[in-house]
C-alpha cells in the first residue's frame, strides 16, 4: 500500500481540501529531494526510490522539448 502522513500541526490555517506541494515548486517556494533525504537521514537517490510506480512522473526537460517543438518557442514552460 502507498501511503503518507504529513504532520501539519504546525501549519497555521490549513483547510480540508487544501492543495500541498510535497516535492518541487510551489508558488512562493521549492522543496528539494536532497532536503526530504536530509530530513530522513538518507540520501537523495533513497527518497527517489522510495516514489513507488503508480506515482506518475514528470520529467520537464522532455516536457520542455515536445512543447517547444510543437508550440515553436522556448518559452512555453519557462517560468
């Protein structure tokens, strides 16, 4: 079974529904792989390992590259 807990209690004004970013970017900041891996005591290679297969993926610079070909800019996903 896939499952995680995350300890919000020091989190002031979260509501039911609320969206969270767990890895990456959110709007105002980014959390990295090396840093959860810090957090657990491991390394980063650990923490990518432990993303189980039904997680999708997400690889930007393929991303990046089909949508610049198709679209024909190189700005579509710069942010």
């Amino acid at each position: 079974m896939d499952q995680a807990m995350i300890d919000i209690t020091d989190i002031p004004n979260v509501q039911t529904g609320d969206m969270i970013t767990i890895l990456g970017h959110n709007h105002s900041s980014f959390q990295s792989i090396d840093a959860i891996a810090g957090l657990m005591g491991t390394i980063n290679y650990e923490v990518v390992c432990l993303i189980r297969k039904r997680v999708p993926r997400v690889y930007p610079e393929v991303l990046e590259k089909a949508c610049c070909k198709f679209w024909n800019t190189s700005k579509v996903l710069k942010s």
